[in-house]
C-alpha cells in the first residue's frame, strides 16, 4: 500500500524561489547523506536518536546509523560547531 505522503526529495523553496531557512538554534540536526532523513539531533555534545514505539537514545561520538529510508550507512564522528 502507497504512502499518503511523498518521501523527502529536495528542500522546500519559499514562493520568491531562495531557500528557506531553518531558525538558529543550539542543536543541530543530522540527515542522512543520500536522502535528507532525519537521523538524530545534537545536543549538548550527545546525539539524540528516536526511533518507532517511543524508543529514544542519547549516545556519545562516534555515531554510526544506517537510514531507515535509503538504508545508507552514515557516520558523525562529532558534534557539528
């Protein structure tokens, strides 16, 4: 059975035609490097997983996941500055 909302393709663009902006904020987010998924999100100096069922992880860096969109493997080897 199809999804009722497209997988994330390309960035959404404001009617003017620039990119939008995300606010600025301490914590920042990482995305898969084929497909944009949102893996996790940093904060303070630990990642912040969550997964299906409410399963939600803090680890430390190294951090290494496969995307459960593309099944690509990505690597964040410190928190981004």
């Amino acid at each position: 059975m199809p999804t009722p909302f497209p997988s994330r393709q390309a960035a959404q663009t404001s009617w003017s035609g620039a990119a939008t902006t995300k606010p600025t904020t301490h914590n920042s987010e990482w995305r898969c490097t084929r497909c944009d998924k949102l893996l996790g999100v940093c904060r303070d100096g630990r990642m912040h997983l969550r997964f299906a069922r409410g399963h939600e992880y803090l680890v430390g860096f190294p951090v290494q996941a496969t995307c459960r969109g593309c099944g690509t493997l990505n690597n964040a080897t410190a928190p981004a500055r």
